[in-house]
C-alpha cells in the first residue's frame, strides 16, 4: 500500500506535469493517467471525477499504462523507470511493484489485454522475455510470436518458452531492419488479427509478415508520421502526419484510402475506437477531433478554453464503442469527452495546463531531433534550441536518449558534434558511451580533433603531448583522444607504438596503478584499430599483448580488434606462421608443450581477418593443415558418451576455410 502522504482520495487538480500516459477501462467506467513525474491518477469517467492519485511510486516517468482483470475488481499495470501493478477498490489502491519476471504474476488474458491497450508497452518481463530488451513497441502474432521493436530500427519475432519450460530462454525467430534502416520504432504497431507489423522507417512506411518477417508492401506518405493507429482485426492504418494531416491506408496493398487536413499543428496521437469505425486524433494545436475512417470531415471537434500553459494534447485513449474519450496534454490538463451521434462532445472534465511547466515545446523539439538525422541544418537548429534551454531533471533522460541517438546515427559531421557537446552538458557518462559508438560508425571528418579542443581549449596538441596525457584523464575525454591519435594516420604509429612497448607496468599488486596502466595500453590499441593498416609496423608488439596473461582481457580483446583492422595479407601471414611453429612443435615427454598452449587465441584473429588477405596470404593454408594434423586430422567434432564435442581448434580452422572458399568464388564466379 502506499504511504499516505503519497496516497489522495477525492478532488483534485490537474497534473502538474506531462501526461506521459492514459488507459481507459474497457467498460469506460475508469481512466488512468500518468505523469512524467511518476504521478498516477484514476478518474470517474462517467461524472469526469478525480477518484485517487499517488505518487513518489515510481522510479520515473509513466510510460505506459493498461487496465487488465475484471470489472469487480480492476487492475491497472504501470510501466517505467519501475513496472507497477494497482487493485482498484472501494476507497483503496493497493499496489505491489513487480519483479523482472512479473509477468507471471499475470494471466495469459491479462498479457493479451495488455497488448491490445499498449502498443508500445516497454517492458518485456510481463511477456517472459529477457529483461535486458527494452523495446518501444511489440505485438503479439496469430501463433504466439512476440514482435519486438527498438529505437536501433531492428525488429525481432520471439517464441516464447513452452509452458513447461517457463525458464528456458527464449528465441528469435525472424528478424528486419537494424543500424542502417534506423527509426523511432515507438510507432510499430500490429494489426489484422496480428498478421502484419507495420512499421514506420526513414522516409517510408514498411509492412511485414508477423510469421515470416518478409516485407508485404512499403508505402510513403505524405507527411512524417508522428502518431499511428493500427485495426487490431482488419488491415487498416491510420496515420497522423508532422504536418497535421490524417490518412487512412490499406496494410496489405498499401493503396492511401484518404487523407484530410485534420489539425493546424502535428498529430501527436491517435485511438481507434474497435468496435466502431470511429478514430480520434489529439494534435499539437490543443485540439481533438473524432473522426470515421475515410471520412471527409470530424463527427465532432474538441478545442479548450486556452488559458496560460501550455495547451498541447499529446495522449488519447477510449472505449470500444467511441462513447468515452479521455485526453492528456503536455501542461498536465485532463479531459473527459462523452460522444453520441446526436449530442457531438459532452464534456465531463476540462482540464487546465499547468502554469509550473515552461512554454516550449520540448517533446517535440526532441522529436525532431530523432528524426532529423539525415537533414544537417534541421538537427544543428534543434539541438541549439534544446542546449539554450533549462531541463529540469524530468526531461533530461528523454533528452540525453535523442541526442545520443543523432550522435550515432546523424548524417552531418556538425551536427553529430553540436550534440556531442549538448549531451556533455547532461550526462558525460552517456557521452562517451555515444562517442565510441559514433567513431565506429563515422570515423574521419576530423570530430575528434575538434570536439577534443572544444572540450580542452588546446587547438593543436603534439601527438606526444596527447599520448603523455592519455593516463591522467577520464574515459570521455580519453574516448576523444584516441579518436583524434587515430585521426592523425601514419605519423602517429610510431609515438604510439614507442608507448605501447613501454608496457606492462605496474605490478598488478598495485590495483590503481595497474588498472590506470591497464586504460592507457587499451586507449593506445584503440588507436591503432583507428589507424588500420598503417599500424602494420606494431604487429609483432600487438601479438604480445594479445598472449600476455597478466594484461586485463579487455585490452587483450582490443588488441585482437586492433589486428584485425590491420586486415593486410603479410599480418594474416605473420600470425599464420606462427600457427605452423606451434602446431608442428614436438610435444616433451609427458605429451606436453606450454609453447603450443593458446594458439586458438591466434586462429581466432584469422577468423575476424578480412576475406581479402586471408584468400591473399601464402600462409593460412599451410597453417591450417599444420593444426589438422596436430589434432589427428578429424572431423571437427565427435561424439563421447552420447554428447556432441567441439574440437574448438579444427573448428576455427573450418571457418576459416569456408571464408577463403566464398571470397575465391566471389572473385571467379562460375558461369
């Protein structure tokens, strides 16, 4: 139970922040809503009456929220920074916060009415998949498959365990998309009967086959879709557009049945009414509109007295018969909306914005940033707007996520370091972990060596004044110096190299000086991953942190990495060589030879080589034969005591075989 200075029964006013979510009961007697503050309130839909809220619960905001069990006795499940489940009684609100694995606390109706109410519920525990995905939308599919999708743009189908294995993992299934066909998947929705996933991607609209993962149809609209509704027993999509309009689509042909101009400003949400053909759209303008699918015009139009505050509607959600309407705004206000053919609206409740939130429009503003990706000019002036602004601490985990999100995938150079030095200013943990990300994908264009001076005021440091600091400085700023050694091409391999040997020390005894050695000799390898094959000259250096057992394994990992960035034939050959010597090496009387011991850490780097100097280099073949007959030339694996067995070594070595097969017959296609 909550305590009860958290806990108020009867009047009150409304939320003094964000609704970030809303549920209405399926008999239309109850609402919930939910706050960026991790307030939630229930509401008397019939009368438009405040009945309870709670807060200080939640470890963050409301993200989502859905109305489960029986009329005696609802249930509502809250999900965020904490998932909650309510038993709503007379006078009462008992709450319990639920486990990872909560989901077994619920019935296999209760995750269906979930997921009919939430098609963006972020929580996969409540379905009894891994808790480390955190999706933003999913569905369920006519076999059981659990649709899956995340802001990276991948969408994954998984089968859940059978029921008398409620443990076991689950798995994949299909999956589509991923880092180069990115999108804000919070709008992926599952419709007809949950036969198709429709799913909004950069610059279209994609629908799949929920079984199968193959593309039905693509289609683009008009506008950016920035609110969608999805048929959950019919092939119809309903999409709100950036620009205000409202289009009707076939999911199988995707032929557009129609299209209005439903508001002055962009769509921020929809909900279908089921059991009607009936769609309601709350939009940016502070306005609501009902209306029927293909319609030319509302059936009815809701727009409030605009007092001071931010009037914004930007959550909606109804019965299944359209009769009863509750809409949450960016200011905190609440309405309730009855509807009847003959009457239009009948308002039970007008809410009023909170004069306690600023007047802009930070939703949207991160919006834009999400989507402004591959326009340069469009993110640089949304990031500039978000970085002049106070966020209180509410908005920075929204922030900091959007801009982490343009610091990986933006197009423009400039804009991936505006927001670079935005999300510094937030959360410098988050940044580091969004530059590292960001140098994998776009290295060049000099980010760097200017972020680095931005973040230092030294313009142009030596290369040995950069290696010199690299153990006195934090994992941000280390993250952007090695960017900026690696920026610097061939004149730096022999500064950085002459570093690199200079290790190990410390003693491992001395854990501080050890693990401050440790990050430097990691930094120095990420360098020289970043150099590629003008670091051919530190191979033999590379191979010895590789095999040094007192070195930290991250940094023996990365000197693998850094070999294989390398990628030219003489390395592949180098290492292979050494393969040979080992694998021919004499075993000593008692059938062992410590020298030949971890040359699978050597073929493991062949693996991770690229095709071209593995198929280019004299010395692969011969090694890999060595290894054969050093574990007898066998099959690479076999059975003992009915169990199959992996011989790890011959295993490596078939891999490595079938890459320079494929990059032969790649180069000598048949006819």
């Amino acid at each position: 139970m909550p305590d009860d200075d958290d806990l108020c029964l009867g009047p009150c006013e409304d939320h003094g922040d964000a609704v970030t979510a809303v549920a209405v009961s399926p008999d239309g007697r109850m609402g919930a809503t939910g706050a960026r503050s991790g307030e939630i309130r229930l509401w008397d839909l019939r009368h438009g009456l405040l009945t309870a809220y709670v807060g200080g619960l939640q470890d963050g905001p409301v993200e989502n929220a859905a109305f489960i069990g029986n009329a005696k006795r609802p249930q509502l499940l809250t999900t965020g920074g904490s998932e909650s489940l309510w038993t709503v009684a007379a006078e009462a609100l008992e709450w319990r916060r639920l486990p990872w694995d909560g989901g077994r606390l619920l019935t296999s109706a209760d995750r269906e009415a979930v997921l009919r109410q939430c098609g963006d519920l972020r929580w996969l525990g409540v379905f009894g998949l891994s808790d480390q995905h955190r999706p933003a939308a999913l569905g369920r599919t006519g076999s059981g498959l659990i649709v899956v999708s995340g802001d990276s743009g991948l969408i994954e189908a998984w089968r859940q365990p059978p029921k008398e294995k409620p443990y076991a993992d689950s798995e994949v299934v299909w999956a589509f998309g991923g880092k180069d066909d990115v999108a804000d998947q919070r709008l992926t929705r599952c419709c007809d009967l949950w036969r198709l996933v429709v799913s909004p991607r950069r610059g279209r609209v994609v629908v799949l086959d929920a079984e199968t993962g193959t593309v039905v149809t693509a289609f683009v609209p008009p506008a950016r879709p920035t609110a969608i509704a999805a048929h959950p027993d019919r092939p119809l999509v309903v999409l709100g557009g950036r620009d205000g309009s409202l289009s009707w689509w076939d999911a199988r042909s995707g032929h557009c049945l129609g299209r209005v101009q439903a508001h002055d400003g962009r769509v921020r949400a929809l909900a279908l009414a089921h059991g009607t053909d009936l769609v309601m759209s709350v939009s940016q303008d502070g306005t609501a509109a009902l209306w029927r699918l293909h319609g030319r015009g509302p059936v009815g139009r809701f727009m409030p007295p605009t007092p001071t505050g931010p009037r914004e509607l930007t959550h909606v959600a109804g019965t299944p018969d359209g009769r009863c309407w509750l809409i949450g705004g960016r200011g905190g206000q609440v309405h309730v909306l009855h509807w009847s053919g003959h009457a239009g609206f009948i308002p039970k409740r007008i809410g009023r914005p909170s004069r306690m939130t600023d007047g802009g429009d930070l939703e949207a503003l991160i919006d834009d940033i999400r989507h402004h990706w591959d326009d340069g000019p469009a993110s640089m002036a949304a990031v500039g707007e978000l970085a002049s602004g106070d966020l209180d601490e509410a908005w920075r985990t929204t922030a900091a996520d959007a801009l982490a999100d343009l610091i990986v995938n933006g197009a423009d150079p400039a804009a991936r370091e505006a927001a670079v030095i935005a999300l510094a200013g937030i959360d410098e943990g988050q940044a580091t972990t969004a530059v590292y990300q960001m140098f994998r994908r776009h290295d060049g264009h000099g980010s760097a060596g200017r972020l680095l001076a931005y973040f230092t005021g030294e313009d142009e440091p030596t290369t040995e004044d950069l290696v010199a600091g690299l153990p006195a400085i934090g994992n941000f700023l280390g993250v952007l110096t090695s960017a900026t050694l690696g920026e610097r091409g061939a004149t730096a391999v022999p500064v950085v190299h002459a570093a690199l040997r200079a290790f190990p020390f410390p003693a491992q005894e001395d854990s501080d000086g050890w693990w401050r050695a440790e990050t430097t000799k990691y930094r120095l390898l990420d360098a020289l991953r970043r150099l590629g094959a003008a670091a051919a000259p530190t191979t033999p250096t590379l191979l010895a942190v590789l095999e040094d057992v007192e070195i930290y394994r991250d940094t023996r990992h990365q000197a693998k990495v850094a070999l294989q960035a390398i990628g030219l034939p003489e390395t592949a050959d180098t290492i292979a060589a050494e393969i040979r010597r080992r694998a021919d090496l004499v075993h000593d009387e008692n059938g062992e030879d410590d020298e030949s011991e971890g040359f699978s850490l050597l073929l493991d780097v062949l693996v991770g080589m690229p095709p071209t100097a593995l198929a280019a280099s004299r010395e692969v073949g011969p090694a890999l034969e060595a290894v054969r007959r050093r574990f007898g030339g066998g099959p690479s694996t076999y059975e003992e005591n009915g169990e199959l067995v992996q011989v790890y070594e011959l295993h490596l070595a078939d891999c490595i075989d079938e890459t320079i097969a494929e990059q032969i017959g790649e180069l000598n296609p048949g006819p």
